[in-house]
C-alpha cells in the first residue's frame, strides 16, 4: 500500500515516515476494546504502517505492542518506540534498568527498539545521571537507540554535549506550532538527529473534518488530543485565523487532488530534520490510514509554501508566548 518514499533510516533503523500514533489507548480518548485494537494494529502492519510510537503511561500500549509481537508477526519490519517518564529525583541505575526491564517484559523484546527520555525538570540535572545509565543498557544490549522527548534545544545541546548520543527528539511540530523550526531543527540537523513530530494534525482539527466550521467549544472537543490542541490554537492566533489556514489549505489540496489532513502532514515531513510525523490512531475505533497514505502520492511546490506562510506570519509567536519545545510541559 505504501511506495519506497515512505520509508526512511532512523539511525539505521528502516521506519515508516508516518508512525502511529499510541497515546490514543491512555482512555482519554475513547474507550478501546484490546482485541479489536490488535486486529486493526496488523492492519496497519500488513499495510507497511510498521512504525509505532508509544509510552510507559499510554494505558495498555506497551502490552498490546508485547501481545502483537507474540502473534507472530509477519516480518522483521516492527519498530516500537516506547518512551520512559520518571518523577525527578535519584536516579541510580537499579531505577533506570527497572523502568527499562518493565517495558522490555511488557513489549515481549530484549532490545527496545528505542527508549524516548522525558524529563520534567531542568533545575534538576539528575536527568545526565538517568541518561548515563541507559547508555551502560544500550552498551549491554537491552536498549537499540537512546532518544529524546519534548527536549528544548539548550538541553539537546548539553546532552550531545557530554556525549550522550541521542538519535531522536520528539517534539509538537506543525502548521499551527513552528517552534522547532526556530532553533531545534537546524541544530538537530548538525548533530544528524531525527525529528518525530507529534500534534501535526492538531488531534484532528487540521482536517478537512473542522474546514468551514463554527468553533467548537469544550463539550465537543471529545478526546484529550483535541483539548490539547485548541489551546495551541487559541494561542496561536484564534478560530478566525485557524479558518484562514484552513481555507489555504483546502485550495493548496484542491490542486493536488488530496486532503487538508494531507498538505499539513507533508508540509512538516518536508521541514529540515524532520524523520517522521507521528499520527494518533484510535485503534478499533476509527482508521484514517488510506487517506493518509496519500500523503506520499504528491508534492507541495514553492508557491504553496509561500501561501501557507503567509497565513503564519499574521500569528503569534509562539516561541516568545511560550517558549521552545516543550517548554509548555515546563514551569518557567
Ligand atoms: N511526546 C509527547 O509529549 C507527545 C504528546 C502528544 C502526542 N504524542 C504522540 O503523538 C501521537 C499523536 O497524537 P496527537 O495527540 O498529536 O494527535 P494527532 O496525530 O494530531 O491527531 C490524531 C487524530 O487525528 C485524526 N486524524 C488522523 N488522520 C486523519 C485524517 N486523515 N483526517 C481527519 N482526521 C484524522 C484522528 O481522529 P479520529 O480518531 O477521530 O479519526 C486521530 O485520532 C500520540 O499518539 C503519541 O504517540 C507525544
């Protein structure tokens, strides 16, 4: 289902550039029934969605990915990202191998394919400890890559620094939110780090779904996605003008005989650094995957860029507002 240009290398690893997205099984969005939840996941394998982005705390997702690799599944093209997000405080490395040996029996593997570290706290520089202990567990073959997670560039920059190689940051990226672009981006491209994009869809609102619509307030916003993501709208510069992109956006698709959801993914998948863009999939409830496998069957050209920047430049600045990525996890 889909071509060779949906695959690219994450520091070796082959992965497919649109990954799914797992957070969608925490409950907040949604109630998923497991079972149908696994057969809908080998769907999305048998259709080369072979990526997978995941967490300690996205309710029942480390275990499914475990009961989905025990299925058998059908080639060796499985890659499960998984991520660790401790409270701050010690981190002596019998925490750090426990935290990792959990999500190793849950996944059913030896080797996590990658373990994306969040930390909450930079006052609090114990987070070079935890760091230093996962790369003794990929020294010992229990982790494959070391990744990061809602990391601003400052601190990228100071784990690079002390030698920690990290292979990816994940990061909100997307036509409403073009942080990364400011700083993260061409320094990640220095260190050859690979962006995984998350919030690119907005949780569904940078769709053709809300084109045309009247702002919705909070009783029909119904996944804790969709929340998440009219508040950055909001911040950005309102429904008036989130209307506008929609607008552009929906005549930029027109040309390309595709979707909003569409032009707004491959616009960020085109941005430097950038591996691959993150897409929430509720799992047995609904399955956007035809429509986004679109994604690879077209360009945007430079006029559509333009056209799409123009609407950007009568925004926010969301790096003076709230600063560089994940800083909105973050008490300043
Ligand atoms: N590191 C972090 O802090 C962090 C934070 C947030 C998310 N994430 C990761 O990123 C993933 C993505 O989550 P997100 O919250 O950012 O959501 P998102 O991907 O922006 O939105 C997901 C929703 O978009 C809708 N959608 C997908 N394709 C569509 C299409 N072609 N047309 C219309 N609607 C479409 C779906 O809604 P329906 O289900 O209603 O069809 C889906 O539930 C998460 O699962 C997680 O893995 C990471």
């Amino acid at each position: 289902m889909l071509p060779d240009s949906a695959y690219t290398q994450l520091a070796g690893m082959p992965i497919c550039r649109l990954v799914n997205g797992m957070w969608q099984l925490s409950g907040a969005h949604g109630s998923i029934d497991p079972q149908r939840a696994l057969a809908n996941m080998q769907d999305y394998h048998a259709s080369g969605f072979v990526t997978w982005d995941l967490a300690d705390h996205y309710g029942p997702a480390e275990l499914l990915i475990g009961r989905f690799r025990q299925s058998g599944v059908p080639d060796g093209r499985l890659r499960a990202f998984t991520k660790w997000v401790p409270r701050p405080g010690p981190m002596p490395r019998r925490a750090v191998e426990a935290a990792i040996d959990r999500s190793r029996e849950r996944m059913a593997t030896d080797t996590l394919d990658m373990l994306q570290f969040h930390w909450w706290d930079y006052t609090d520089d114990r987070y070079l400890d935890a760091l230093r202990h996962m790369v003794t567990l990929v020294q010992e073959g229990k982790i494959a890559h070391l990744g990061l997670t809602n990391f601003d560039t400052e601190h990228v920059r100071i784990i690079t620094q002390a030698g920690i190689p990290v292979v990816s940051n994940q990061v909100q990226y997307s036509l409403v939110d073009m942080r990364p672009a400011a700083q993260m981006a061409p320094y990640c491209q220095s260190q050859s780090i690979g962006l995984l994009t998350y919030g690119t869809l907005c949780g569904g609102l940078l769709t053709d779904r809300y084109l045309n619509q009247p702002e919705p307030g909070p009783a029909a916003l119904n996944t804790a996605s969709l929340h998440k993501y009219k508040t950055m709208i909001d911040a950005w510069g309102g429904w008036a003008l989130f209307q506008e992109l929609l607008t552009t956006l929906r005549s930029i698709a027109d040309r390309h005989a595709v979707t909003i959801a569409n032009v707004a993914t491959r616009a960020i998948l085109d941005q430097p650094a950038v591996s691959a863009v993150i897409i929430g999939a509720r799992l047995g409830l609904s399955d956007n995957r035809e429509e986004n496998a679109r994604v690879f069957s077209f360009a945007l050209t430079e006029e559509d860029h333009a056209r799409i920047r123009a609407v950007q430049s009568r925004s926010r600045d969301l790096m003076a507002l709230i600063g560089d990525c994940g800083d909105e996890y973050r008490r300043r």
